[in-house]
C-alpha cells in the first residue's frame, strides 16, 4: 500500500503547525516555503484538513492557519483518513465494506484484516505532537 504525496505533505504542513502552536496563526506561504511544497497545493490539502477539524484559518494581515486542538490531542490516523480516505488495504476489509461473496472461504482475507487492523493500530497510537518534537528539538539546537 502507497500513501499519496496528499498524505505526506499534510502531516508535514500539522508538523510544521505544531512546533508553533503558540496561539499565533502562521501564514500557508511561509509553510509551503518551510517545507517546499506548492502554495497551491497545500491549499487544496488545507480545505480538507479545515473540514476535517484540524485546523482553523485567521484572516488578514496578520492571518493564516492555527492547529483546531492541541497537538497532543491530533493522531496521525486521524489525518490521514481525513486526506486519503480508508486506509484498508482492500476494499474486502475496508471499515464500510459490501459484503465480499468470498469473505467466508477467503485464503488472504485475514492478512489484510490483520494488516488494516496493525496499520490503525500504529497510526492511532501516534500524535502530532509525537512527529513534531525531533523538529522542535533539531530547531532548538540551531
């Protein structure tokens, strides 16, 4: 299974959201700048990240995005299914699947179910704050 580059960048762009998370909004150009990602891309990744209730915009001169919750509160599987969708890696073990005819007498079925079940596992299990803070220490030491 192949996450998209949607995927990538997003969490780069919350990374880059929670080692500021001091109250002030940062402006989308200086995170697409940071973390050399198209401007226009990150606000097509950005509407759905607003939707998805992670982030909220500030307008003005002064504006840009600030973290919804604190990054503590954000995990990565959270994000990702906002970006990707589900994460099953077969629609056969996908959280809102048809019933598959051959699920009953299936040989591979539960390597995916296991699979989809380690995946959500690990991804729910981390935070923003968990990526965010080898930045914030590397950042510190400069």
């Amino acid at each position: 299974m192949r996450l998209s580059t949607r995927s990538e960048y997003g969490l780069r762009a919350m990374a880059a959201l929670a080692t500021r998370h001091d109250g002030q909004p940062v402006p989308l150009r200086e995170i697409a700048t940071s973390e050399t990602i198209s401007e226009q891309y990150l606000e097509q990744i950005f509407v759905d990240l607003r939707r998805g209730g992670f982030v909220r915009s500030v307008r003005g001169a002064k504006g840009g995005y600030l973290l919804a919750r604190r990054p503590e509160e954000i995990s990565i599987g959270e994000v990702l299914g906002v970006l990707e969708g589900d994460l099953a890696p077969y629609d056969c073990v996908a959280s809102e699947i048809v019933e598959c005819e051959r699920a009953n007498f299936c040989t591979t079925r539960q390597v995916w179910l296991k699979l989809r079940d380690s995946m959500m596992q690990a991804m729910g299990g981390m935070t923003l704050a968990d990526i965010a803070a080898p930045q914030e220490r590397s950042s510190a030491v400069r």
